[in-house]
C-alpha cells in the first residue's frame, strides 16, 4: 500500500513537470510565443477556480437548506 501511494505520487509529479517547459526553452520563444501560452494556462486556472467557487456555492445552499 505504501509503495502504491509513492509510485503513484512519482507519477503524477513527473507528469507536472513534463507539462511545463524548461526555462531554457521558455526564453528561446518569441515574446508572442510566450504571451500566447501564459494566456492559455491563465485561462485554464480560471476555469478550474470558476468550476471549484460553483461546487462551494452549491454545497453551501445544500448546507444552507438544511438547516
């Protein structure tokens, strides 16, 4: 069990670190190329943080009703 949760933890941060580019290769890219791909990644967190304040205000009517 606890080598499960190391190799699946190795894992997953091996996949985090591959997703992102290395600095070397982030300052070969042009100035575009980089706006274009900070924009991207900004939008993806603002949705993620979007998706996460819907699931909180939704349990938190459940809650609210509740009571």
């Amino acid at each position: 069990m606890l080598f499960n949760f190391l190799f699946k933890r190795k894992k997953n941060f091996q996949k985090k670190i591959k997703s992102k580019p290395a600095i070397n290769d982030w300052m070969e890219l042009t100035k575009e190329q980089r706006f274009e791909i900070d924009s991207k990644e900004k939008k993806e967190s603002m949705k993620k943080k979007k998706a996460l304040l819907k699931s909180i205000r939704e349990e938190y009517i459940k809650i609210k009703n509740k009571k």
